[in-house]
C-alpha cells in the first residue's frame, strides 16, 4: 500500500467519524442553559397572570352573586334572613342551595327557589374554597369575619400581586 492510498483511507475515516468536539459540546450547552433560564421566569408569569385573572373573574362572580341577593331582598322578593343580615345572605352557601321566593306556591322540591350561584369557586392562590369574607358590621381592615351576614369576599392567601398589592384587597 502506498503513502497516498494510506492518506486518502485517512481522510475518509475521519469524514465518515465527523462529530462534535468538547467544545461545541461546552457551548451549545451553555446556549440551551441561557435560553432555558429565560424561559423558565416567563412560564411562572404566564401562570400567576392566569392565576391572578381567575381570582378577579372568581371575585367578580360571588360579588355579583351578593349584591343580586341583597336587590332581591331590598325589593322583598326573597325573605331577609333577620334583622342583623341586612338583607344580606348569611352564608356563600346559600347562594348555592337557593332561597324560597316570597309569594310562590311551591309543588316540588327546589321549585320557588332562586339560586345565585352554581357552585362557591375555589380560590385559585389557595386551592380551596375557603374564602375570606367580611360581614356588614365588620370593620373594613378586619380580617376575621363577624358572622352575621356576608358583605364582601376576598382570597386568604398572604401573597401579594407583582404591584406589590395584596390579593385579599383586590
């Protein structure tokens, strides 16, 4: 075999092995790294935005769901559920169970019953459905709640909003 043959066998070995050196390796590592570590901030945003929507929208529904009870009870369509309630409901959960409209006549179960929510939401900072609430008597500042009537809800959790608002003021 001569030196040219053994040279041009040489170089189609080493085509044929092409790979990767350390350093390429080092390097486009080092580039996924960077990348990964950009991503991974802009993921958890993406979900506390999410979050923070939810609890809004949540918010906004019980909230909703209050005020329609106590315009039904101001104008005596349902029964105030006593004096200390203000024509607010004692409970979120009478909202889900209904309340007996004044002046039907009822054959059924559930029928004369208003309902004004379909279900109380999970808080989505906690997890659960406890939620905060305040009552009508109940110093705005409090956090413990009087329990004669529910006047406002908001969540317990103790984290605050990228303004640097808590979420049981919003």
């Amino acid at each position: 075999m001569s030196i040219c043959s053994a040279n041009a066998a040489l170089a189609r070995r080493r085509k044929s092995q092409a790979g990767l050196t350390l350093v390429e390796l080092i390097v486009a590592f080092t580039i996924l790294t960077v990348l990964a570590s950009m991503a991974l901030p802009m993921a958890r945003y993406q979900v506390r935005r999410q979050r923070e929507r939810m609890l809004l929208r949540d918010l906004d529904e019980m909230r909703a769901a209050i005020d329609k009870y106590k315009d039904m009870c101001d104008t005596n369509k349902i029964q105030s559920s006593g004096p200390d309630a203000y024509c607010y409901p004692p409970s979120l959960e009478i909202l889900v169970e209904g309340v007996k409209l004044n002046n039907t006549i009822t054959t059924g179960k559930d029928t004369g019953k208003v309902r004004f929510l379909r279900r109380i939401p999970k808080d989505p900072m906690t997890g659960e459905k406890d939620w905060g609430k305040r009552s009508m008597q109940d110093e705005p500042e409090t956090d413990s709640w009087g329990g004669q009537n529910v006047f406002d809800v908001y969540s317990k959790t103790i984290d605050k909003a990228s303004d640097g608002t808590p979420y049981s003021e919003w």
